[in-house]
C-alpha cells in the first residue's frame, strides 16, 4: 500500500491521471453524441415483411419524454445526479453523523 501512496503523492503522476480521466470524459461523451445519431437496428430494412412487421412499420417511434432526444444527456444527468449525492452524503455527515469533540467525555 505504500507503494501506491507514494506512487499518487507525486505530482507528475496525478497531473497524467487527470488527463487521463479528462480525455476519457471527451471520448465518452463523444460516443455518447456518435450513439445518440446513428441510426437504431430497428429501423432496417428487412425482406420478406409479413403483416404485423408492416403493422409495426406505419407507427412511428418516439421519445417518451423531450429530453432524452438531447446528446449526452444521460452523462450530464449522471454527473448532476453524482455532485447531488456527494453533497448530500457531506451534509448529512457533517450534520446528523458527526459529533462535537468532547461527545464521549460528557
């Protein structure tokens, strides 16, 4: 476990991980943009259609709600979601969970 302490206490080594996870932010959220406009495999043109397959073709699908249609709205979500929680599990540690020093000596 040293190791690995002293291995993130260094400088140069927390400055490459933050690219690293920068750069991964990128990436995903631009996967996340690529997903969100390539076409869905239901939308392929098949042979051979029988009737409930040209009964499925006549009703147009939809997002239920507007905003799911927005790019990366799952990781902006995600991350809302994220900060909420951390914010939340700090106030209620500092408010409910801990203790005044002399708690115990009362």
């Amino acid at each position: 476990m040293w190791f690995l302490e002293r291995w993130l206490e260094n400088p140069a080594t927390v400055k490459k991980l933050t690219y690293i996870l920068y750069t991964s932010l990128v990436i995903v959220c631009l996967l996340g943009i690529v997903v969100q406009f390539a076409p869905s495999p239901e939308h392929e043109d098949h042979t051979g259609h029988d009737a409930q397959d040209m009964e499925h073709a006549e009703h147009e699908e939809h997002e239920p709600f507007v905003f799911e249609s927005i790019p990366i709205f799952y990781a902006i979500f995600g991350l809302v979601i994220c900060a909420l929680l951390g914010l939340g599990a700090k106030a209620y540690g500092h408010n409910v969970v801990m203790k005044e020093e002399d708690y115990y000596d009362r």
